[in-house]
C-alpha cells in the first residue's frame, strides 16, 4: 500500500505516526537534498511505516530516542515531492 503523507503524520495501512519535517542537506551526504521525518512519539509507527527507519536508542545507559527516516530526492522523487510541501 501506498503511504499517506499528511501535514502532522504519515500513514501506511493501520500504521499513523506523527512525525514533524526537515528539509536540507547532510554532511553525510553532500550534495544531495534531503528531507528527515522525526517521529513526534517514542513508539515504532515510523519503522512500521519505513523499513529504513533509524533509531539509536540504548537502554544499557538510559539513552533513548525518537524515530527517524530520511527520504532523498534521487531516491524517492514521489515521496520526497510529498514531503517537500510540508518540509518547507
């Protein structure tokens, strides 16, 4: 199934997770755009949704974190394009 882009969440099948937008570009990665969806929540929607979905959390030292995924222009256009809207 497709996934929904919306203003305040993403969505895929039963799966909603709300996430805010980032739009720039990565010193990882240079050169190429970039747009990072931050989960709102500390729950696992976003990596529901996304298989690449990071999260460094580490509870061996209480260091807990939020989703995220990047989406690249020169990989995803379509979903990068959805995402640009919100991002901007």
């Amino acid at each position: 199934m497709k996934i929904k882009v919306k203003k305040y969440y993403v969505q895929k099948d039963d799966n909603k997770a709300k996430v805010w937008y980032s739009l720039g570009c990565l010193k990882s990665f240079p050169g190429r755009e970039c747009i990072t969806l931050y989960a709102k929540t500390y729950d696992d929607n976003l990596s529901k949704i996304f298989n690449n979905a990071e999260n460094e959390s580490d509870m061996m030292i209480d260091y807990f974190e939020k989703d995220k995924v990047r989406i690249f222009k020169d990989t995803m256009p379509e979903l990068f394009a959805q995402c640009l809207q919100y991002a901007q």
